[in-house]
C-alpha cells in the first residue's frame, strides 16, 4: 500500500482535534470497561467497535467469563439502558419485542413494549430459543425497529445486541440459521483468563468493586451525544482504494478457495462470506483506526479483524466437522496467501 503522506492529507477529513476527541472518549469508555472487567481486552475492542458501528456480537464462551459484566459496563460508560433475556425453548417473540394487552378498564389495547427496547441487550444461550423467536430478532438486529400490532417502533440510539451460545452444552438446542447469522457484525470465542488475571478477579471481588450495587453508582463517562459523534467520525475515515480492494479480494477467496488456497483447505468450504462481510471489515476497520489515533486505513486493520467478521460467515462441510477443520483455519490460510497492498 502506498502511504504517501501528501495523498492521505489529501482525501483526509479529520483533522488533528476530532482524533484527539476521539482519543479522550473512546479512552474513557476503555476505563470504565478495565474497571469492572479483568483483562479481555479484544472483548473490550469489538464492543467498543460495535457500539460505534452499531452492530450485533455473537458471542461463544464457557459460563461464567465476565459477559454480562462486560455489556453492564459498557451500558454504564455511556448512560445506557441494558437487559439480559435469558433464552429459553418456551420464549415467545412477544416476550422479546412486547406485546399489545386488553385494558379493561379503559376498553382498549395498549402496548406493552419488551426487553428489546434498550441500548444494550444481552441474549444469553440463544440458541436456545425457538426459531420462531430467533426469526423475531432479525428485524431489530437489522432495521433497528420492531413491530407491535403493525405499528413499528424504532429501536433507541445506541442499540446493540450482544447474544451469547455455549458450546459445550448442545442438548435442547436450535442452530442459528444462516441468515440470522449473517446480521451479526462480529463472532467473538471468548477463552479462560490467565493465572494472574484470574489473582486479579479474587482481589477485586474481596475488595468489593465488582458488587452489584456499584454498578448504579457508576456515573456515565461518555455522553449519548458523544456517541453519536463518534459514529459520524468513523464514516469520515479514509481507506483507500487499495484497501478495498484488499477487502473484496479476501472476501472473494471465502467464495472460490481452491483459486487461493491449497485444495485440501478449500475442500472443506461449502459456502462462502457474502457482500455483508466486506461491509462489515470496512466499517470496522474505521473505527479501528480510530481507535488506533489514526484518520485512514491500513491493510493490517483488516488482518486483525479478519477473525471476528469471517468465522461465522464461512460455512463448512460435513468433512470438516468430520475432520475437526475449523474456519479460523481456513481464514488464516486466506489472509497468509492474499497479497497485503
């Protein structure tokens, strides 16, 4: 890539004080995370990054790795609202979204909004919910509204939904469909803690900062409006034709491997990214840069989200599984053989 200093001050829109902006409020939503959560800290990327981009998070992870107290203290940082829906088979789309109830008092219907109506939304074991259910969560995923009685209604700004699945615990399950995992921006596998974080966890929990209560006395560090800015930044980052390209051409492998990648990855390829992957490694990838101090896009953006934007969107075959082949090997043979502008 070139990066010629004249052409980026060219094309680029922001100057020296929106960065130095950016800087202070992406930092002190990164504060507020640390405070709450030990370590994690590409859980705490791809949050921010979603929060900015206003996408969804499909989450994989044993129990108990600090989820909820992720997105709780996210929500805190910026004065938002948060829920936690617990799926379950039995869940109706109208225990989600809400649901209209007689009155009869005053002889009419009135609407009852669900949990979905907040900032900050924590779908715990969605895959447990019926598909029926699922179905329900694309619109608000997607339009970032719902519909009640035919009468939509808009989803506030910030809206993110964060879902969580446990793979080690399959039985009573529904597998997402592919659709519904397409809306998602990003899937993140959570792992253990390390040995010293883990030290840190126990201190922490003794001395009482990760007790419930505090969790209300944490004012806001970011305001919504501060938000709304950031999302307006990042459309303004610069990426560069070549980087595009570098997109769509990674993109493109997924689809036809065996042109990329040695035959006997490729085999395992079923199914590749659609258009939505190369939207959601340009979008993020600004919000990185920002994140990062930077106006534009560099080639190494996208390798480090490739991961979180591609594994759920590469669909395997009956071999793989078979041969225990995961995506992320697949995604790894791509961005190692894709030529970096």
């Amino acid at each position: 890539m070139d990066n010629n200093n004249a052409t980026i001050q060219q094309n680029q829109e922001i100057q020296n004080e929106d960065l130095a902006r950016a800087s202070n409020a992406i930092g002190l939503i990164s504060q507020a995370f640390s405070e709450k959560v030990v370590g994690q800290e590409r859980l705490r990327a791809i949050l921010i990054i979603s929060l900015i981009t206003g996408g969804n998070i499909l989450l994989e992870s044993v129990p108990g790795l600090a989820k909820t107290t992720a997105v709780k203290a996210l929500a805190s940082s910026v004065g938002g609202t948060f829920k936690r829906i617990q799926c379950t088979p039995d869940l109706l789309p109208s225990d989600i979204v809400g649901t209209q109830i007689y009155d009869g008092s005053r002889g009419e219907f009135r609407t009852e909004l669900g949990p979905i109506h907040a900032n900050f939304v924590l779908l715990d074991e969605i895959n447990r919910s019926s598909a029926k259910t699922q179905s329900a969560l694309l619109e608000a995923m997607q339009e970032k509204q719902v519909s009640i009685g035919g009468v939509k209604y808009n989803l506030p700004n910030p809206f993110m939904v964060l879902a969580t699945q446990n793979p080690i615990e399959q039985e009573g399950t529904y597998e997402l469909p592919e659709a519904q995992l397409d809306r998602f921006l990003f899937k993140e596998i959570l792992s253990y803690p390390s040995s010293k974080e883990e030290v840190a966890i126990l201190k922490r929990i003794e001395s009482g900062i990760l007790d419930e209560g505090q969790d209300q006395e944490t004012e806001p560090r970011v305001s919504a409006d501060e938000i709304v800015y950031l999302q307006g930044l990042a459309k303004k980052v610069y990426i560069d034709d070549a980087v595009k390209d570098y997109i769509v051409q990674i993109v493109s492998a997924t689809r036809d491997p065996k042109s990329v990648i040695a035959p006997d990855l490729a085999k395992y390829v079923q199914y590749g990214a659609s258009p939505r992957a190369s939207i959601a490694l340009q979008q993020a990838s600004k919000v990185l840069a920002l994140m990062n101090g930077r106006g534009y896009v560099i080639p190494e953006d996208i390798k480090q989200l490739g991961f979180s934007v591609l594994r759920h969107r590469i669909i395997l075959n009956f071999e793989a599984v078979a041969d225990q082949v995961h995506s992320e090997v697949i995604i790894n043979a791509i961005l190692n053989t894709v030529t970096t502008p």
